[in-house]
C-alpha cells in the first residue's frame, strides 16, 4: 500500500470517528422547580446522559417533595450557564 493509499485510509477513518462521536455529546440538565410560577424555587439536579434519565430524576424529586401540581420540571439538552446571567441556561432544547 502506498503512503498516500495509507494517509487517505487514516483520514477516512478520522472522519468517521468525527461524525460517529457527534452523538456522544448529548447531555441534559434536570431543574425541579418547587413551584412553577416562581423560578426562584429551582433545584438543580445535575446532568444525565439521556433525556429518559432526566425525566425518571425529576419525577422522582417531585414524588420526594410530595407537592403535586405545584411543582414543574425542565430537562435542557446542552446547556450553558451564560456568565453576568447566572442561573440562566441556554440550552439546544427543552423538553419534559
């Protein structure tokens, strides 16, 4: 095999790591809010691998508080706190 046949073959595989791993790279954020109207009232619970798991931790942070309709949750895809914003978070996507 030829040097450039070698390099070209190194390249794709790079390129095909790239592109695969892009998918590693999803995390999300679950905030419990104790009460819904008041962003005041949130619980950072920390940061999941799946938005399955985050949903699964912030209903079982809502059955512990035991506080029915008041209380909410968001699960944020990526998110990143903007500095002089703080708690703010801007996330790729919400969901819940």
């Amino acid at each position: 095999m030829s040097a450039l046949a070698a390099a070209l073959r190194c390249t794709i595989v790079v390129m095909t790591l790239s592109i695969a791993g892009c998918d590693i790279f999803h995390r999300w954020d679950a905030l419990v809010y104790r009460n819904r109207h008041d962003p005041e009232s949130v619980i950072d619970l920390g940061t999941f691998d799946s938005l399955e798991a985050c949903r699964e931790a912030a209903h079982a942070k809502l059955r512990e508080l035991k506080i029915g309709e008041i209380g909410s949750y968001v699960c944020g895809e990526n998110c990143m706190v903007q500095s002089g914003f703080s708690p703010l978070r801007m996330c790729a996507r919400t969901s819940q």
